[in-house]
C-alpha cells in the first residue's frame, strides 16, 4: 500500500485557490458549430410560455421541483436538494464535509471544477490515476484512509466518458464509511447504466444530477442532489438560500413533467451519432476512448491544430493547452443533428487528411511587394493622393478586397477623390505591365515558395491555385518561374466571383476531384471563401505586411498565421 500511495498526485491549494479562474481557451476565430460545451439539445420555444407569475417580488421557492423529483425518485422531499447547476451541488458537497485535516480522494482526470472546490476547502486531495474506461477502483480502494471524508466518483467522466459500476460504488462505500461517496451523474441520461437506485441504497451515497445536459437547460443552471436526509441537510446550511431563481424552476419543472420522451428521444440520438463519431475518428487514425457520455476524448500529438483547423471552419471543440494532464486531449460534444454531424465530419477530415493544397497567388507565393503594391501606390498618386503599404494592408484587411484595382480606387474614394473604376485599372495597367520604354512592375516579383518545398508538397498531394489574377498574369508568374507543372489546376479572375465568394475554391475543388482540402492565403477573403467552402483556411502574412494583420486575419476566421508559405510543410506533419 506505501507504494501505490507514492504515486498519488498531490494538488497544492494554492495551484486551484490562487490560480486562474476557470475559463475555456478558444481560437478566436467565428464558431457557430459548438461543441465545447457539451450542451444537451434546446428545448421546445413554449416551454418558457408565460413566466410572468415567477417574477414576482416573493423569493422563488424551489420546493414544488424537489418534491416533483422526490416523487420520481421515491424519496421524501427532505432527501431532494435543488441548486443552481450541479457545480452549486459540488461545491456545497465540498464546504460541507471538507476541510483542513481531511482528504477528498477523486480520480484524475475528471471534472476540472470538483477538484476546484475541493482543493478550495484546504482538504487534502488524493488523486489516482483513471487511465482506462473503467473506474480504478483498485487504485481508489488503496488511496483512502482515515481522514478521506469524501470520495468522488464522475460517471460518466469529464472528460474522458468512462463509467463506474454498482458494484464499485458498493465497495468503496464499505471500505470508506466514514466518507461521503460522490456520485456525479451529471451525463447519466446517455450512459447504459443508471447508478442512482444502487446509490441511494447505500447509507452514506449522494447523487448529483443537473437539467443542463439531456434535459437543455444548461442556460437556467438548475441541478439537485438526491440522497439520505442526514447528508443532505447540511448542504442546505452551507448554500445560498434562494439559489435558484423562480423562472428556472418553473421551467425546469415543466420539463420535467412533459419532456421525458423528448429527452430520452434525443439520448437515443446522440447515443447512435456518438458511435459515428467514434467510427470516423478511428478511420482517420484518432480512435477516441470508449465513451457513455455526449462527448468523445480524443488523445493526439496534434491537439492544438485539429482545435484550431475546426475553428478555422466554424466548429469548436474542447482543449486544454498547458494542462500537464491534458494538453494532447479534445474532447468533441456529439451533434444531435444529422447535418451537424455531417459537418463535423467532414471537417475532421479536411483538418487530419487533406486531399489536396490550394494556394492563392499574391503574398502567398509571388511576393508582390514590389509590383502590385506598388502599381496601387503610384496609381492613386498619379490622381493627387498619397499612400503607404500600411493603409493598402487596412483596405486589404478589411476584406472584399481581392482586387487590386478596386483597392486602387477604395484608397482613391477615402481620400475624398472619387475616379472611375476603368481610368484607375488603366493607369494600374499602364505600369503593372510596361511597354517599350519602361519594363512593367510585374518584372519586380519575387518567388516566396521554393521549387524543392513545392516539389516535396507536390509529391504528397495534388496542388491548385485560386487566385484573382487575369490569367495572363497568373500564367507568366508560373511559366517565369517554372513552376506551372506543379499545379494540377488554376481558377483566375476570368473563371469564378471574385473571394470571399467560395465559387472560385469549389471550381478548383471540382476540378481536382476531391472534397477536402487547405487553402493557403494572405488576406480575410481568401479566408472566408475557404471557410464557406468547407475548406481549412491557413493564412500567411504578406511580405510587406503589418504584424497588425494576424489578428484581422484570425478575426477572419483563419485557423492560423505562417509566418511564411513553407511552414505548410510543417504543419501537413
């Protein structure tokens, strides 16, 4: 036993109570596919109906739900605490029976918040290892001792979705009398078990459950506890009186009278896509742990790119960078909808094995630093107005912007001189192309990707450019440079809108034949044409270009910033 309690990890208060607030790390990029949260389906619209009558000055009262629960149960009404979430639950579970000279003994990892309030007690924490699906009932067994006066079990667990059996509730709850045992069931609606009835058997068991999950309450934070009177009248001493407000128990308790087989019909749902997930992520090398829950846990090297790739294309998932523990972990709400999960699926495709590379032209692979930024420049002094690099990089950034023409004549308007659109492409052609007597800006550009780095990328996927370009103009680049053979194809300004518009990045998706891809660009509509094509939006700063653009960029949608087209190699891994 001394060997099995050395490898216990401790957790410092200090690391919880003087730490950083909880808060989940995002990309800021524009999700509107969440799946971080792991959020049950909303509920019917008229469930909320008339609330008048519980917004009245009276204090709400929570009594008619706990008793409405009782009955569900078959428990007297003292034995149903209702609180705000089940997070209210935990941490009054913790105030109550923790504290300096006792030990709350809970598997790692589990629920980052039960840890929280626990380690806020100044309770001793005692955290086995919970490696597999299985609870480790072993390692629990060995780590509790005298002074453990709670023992927590998360069941399903977050993050992971592993489960707990009854037969592990009985025998901790023997070997720890002196303990309350902690039965979170927060996600229990999805799971094939339901440890309630075997809990409430045993003399010192609670059970946690919330409204938040199957039941789509999240938003109202409406939890109870269930379990033997003597246990849970202290938790109401040590909470606030009127912690739930009257609104969310009365709607609470009209799901719960009338939403049982709406409820249950969506954990079917979820239950049949959560092994669809599990089989496109297996497929895609990513088999995530066996799961009872609405999620799947995810370990892979690359956490922090497949977090972002998604967010890239709208879609948000859980991570936890810097985390010792769980830093090369995702965890991924399953979609109740069909087209939602679709989505996902597709979009855990295109970030883990892209069928192809699209690269937009200008910043990306022809530095054009020198020639297009410079014809914009001299075009709008040639009407009287001057400009720097920065503000074409503002008119750039501010998207709809894929010509440069147009940007010529935008720059023109904002300095009050109003010039049609044919006498500036004139002027911007007379000196992006030359003539006789002076060679054209064109002869000024540069090459940004190396043949050998194009060569290496060629040779792994098939390759494509989307660009706004003539296709004159595209064309002499490539032949310039020799690096035309490359590319399997080519959409030009004569061939699609011009981005954000997504036709051009699905004209080259087409004509590749393929669904999935990365498009490598340097401004916000070569990203939102990307995203709204379904493909992973990689951006690249410009040569030229202000570091201010990363976060238009990102803003953008983006999954991130290159500081140079190269580094696509890096990250194909």
């Amino acid at each position: 036993m001394t060997e099995k309690v050395s490898k216990l990890i401790p957790l410092p208060v200090a690391a919880v109570a003087g730490g950083t607030a909880y808060r989940v790390p995002r990309h800021p990029a524009p999700v509107d596919l969440r799946l971080e949260g792991n959020e049950g389906a909303s509920p019917p619209a008229d469930l909320f109906g008339p609330l008048e009558a519980t917004l009245a000055r009276d204090y709400p009262s929570a009594a008619a739900l706990e008793a409405a629960l009782a009955q569900v149960y078959g428990l007297d009404p003292a034995q149903v605490l209702v609180t705000a979430g089940a997070d209210d639950s935990l941490d009054r579970l913790c105030r109550a029976y923790l504290g300096p000279g006792r030990a709350a003994c809970l598997p790692t990892p589990t629920f980052e918040m039960l840890v929280r309030y626990a380690a806020l007690t100044g309770a001793r924490l005692d955290q086995p290892a919970w490696p597999t699906a299985a609870w480790p009932v072993e390692a629990m067994l060995a780590a509790l001792r005298p002074d453990t006066a709670l023992v927590a079990v998360v069941s399903p667990n977050n993050p992971t979705g592993g489960v707990a059996t009854a037969e592990d509730l009985r025998r901790v709850a023997a070997a720890a009398p002196q303990a309350v045992l902690l039965v979170d069931h927060a996600y229990i609606e999805y799971a094939d078990v339901d440890l309630t009835t075997a809990a409430l058997a045993l003399p010192n068991a609670v059970v946690v459950r919330t409204f938040s999950k199957a039941w789509g309450l999240a938003g109202l934070r409406v939890g109870y506890t269930l379990g033997p009177e003597a246990l849970i009248t202290p938790l109401r001493r040590v909470g606030n009186p009127y912690a739930v407000s009257g609104p969310s128990v009365a709607v609470a308790t009209a799901r719960l009278a009338t939403g049982r087989a709406e409820m249950e019909a969506h954990t079917a749902r979820v239950r049949a896509h959560r092994q669809v997930l599990t089989d496109a992520l297996a497929d895609l090398g990513l088999p995530p742990s066996p799961s009872q829950g609405n999620f799947v846990l995810v370990r892979t090297p690359r956490s922090g790119w497949v977090r972002d790739a998604l967010a890239g294309l709208g879609i948000g998932i859980r991570a936890w960078p810097g985390d010792p523990n769980l830093s090369d972990c995702l965890r991924i709400s399953v979609p109740e909808s069909p087209a939602d999960l679709a989505r996902l699926c597709a979009g855990l495709r295109a970030t883990v094995a892209p069928e192809a590379l699209l690269f937009d032209m200008d910043g990306v692979l022809a530095d054009v630093s020198q020639s297009y930024r410079t014809a914009i420049r001299a075009t709008v002094a040639a009407f009287g107005v001057g400009v720097d690099d920065a503000a074409i990089a503002e008119v750039k950034a501010a998207g709809n912007a894929n010509n440069d023409w147009i940007v010529a004549q935008r720059v023109l308007a904002a300095r009050g001189r109003a010039v049609p659109l044919a006498e500036v492409t004139a002027q911007f052609e007379a000196l992006y192309q030359g003539d006789a007597e002076r060679p054209g800006l064109w002869t000024r550009e540069h090459l940004l990707l190396a043949p050998e780095v194009l060569a290496g990328l060629a040779q792994r996927l098939p390759l494509a450019i989307v660009t706004g370009r003539p296709r004159h103009d595209a064309d002499r680049f490539l032949q310039t440079f020799g690096i035309a053979h490359f590319f399997s194809t080519m959409t030009c300004m004569e061939d699609a809108p011009a981005k954000p518009d997504p036709a051009p990045v699905r004209r080259a998706l087409a004509a590749l034949g393929v669904a999935s891809a990365w498009l490598i660009g340097d401004t916000p509509d070569d990203v939102r044409a990307a995203r709204a094509a379904g493909v992973v939006p990689i951006a690249v700063r410009a040569p030229g270009d202000p570091a201010s653009v990363d976060g238009r960029l990102l803003a953008a949608g983006a999954a991130c910033v290159l500081a140079a087209p190269a580094e696509v190699a890096k990250l194909l891994g």
